[in-house]
C-alpha cells in the first residue's frame, strides 16, 4: 500500500525522525521528495510510503500535527513513479553505455 502527505519545510526533518525511529514504519520504505521537484505546484515535501496497512495507519498517526494526507495523492504517485522509471534508465544507460 502507498500513502502521501504533505509536509511544510520546518516540520519535513522531525516527520522523517518520527517515522524512521518507528520499529513498524522505520521498515518501510519511506521517500520524502520536494513539491516542485515532482514538478507539483505546491510548496513543502511530500513523504511517501510503501508498505503494509498497519505501518500505513501508524505513519498517519505519527504525523498528526506534522503533515497532513494528500488528497491528490494518485498524482503525486504518478509523477514519482515516472522520476524513478528515469532514473532507473538512466542507470541502466551508464552501466551497459
């Protein structure tokens, strides 16, 4: 399961402290990407999460307060999923060049 928030510039370090020194969520893969660099219109980060149900429900309640659930979220999966696909060809092009 993936989830996004988004997360204001002044809270984005201790949203990744919680989350990382968490046993359940801290096992899963977490990414924090910069609005913009997503190519999305919005200031802050998005913290995205790839894993089970139960890390997904105890991230959203580690980040009350700290961010908040992103309502375009199929978005923001996209366009993070399309700048790994680049950067996975491009590695690709490097290695066998």
């Amino acid at each position: 399961m993936r989830e996004v928030w988004h997360t204001t510039s002044d809270k984005r370090v201790k949203a990744e402290e919680v989350l990382k020194k968490d046993d359940v969520v801290g096992r899963q893969s977490i990414y924090v990407r910069d609005a913009r660099s997503l190519g999305i219109a919005e200031e802050g980060y998005f913290i995205i999460i790839d894993g089970s149900d139960e890390a997904v429900k105890k991230a959203d309640a580690l980040l009350k307060g700290l961010a908040e659930k992103y309502k375009k979220k199929d978005e923001v999966i996209r366009k993070f999923e399309e700048e790994e696909a680049k950067a996975t060809e491009a590695f690709g092009f490097i290695i066998g060049g």
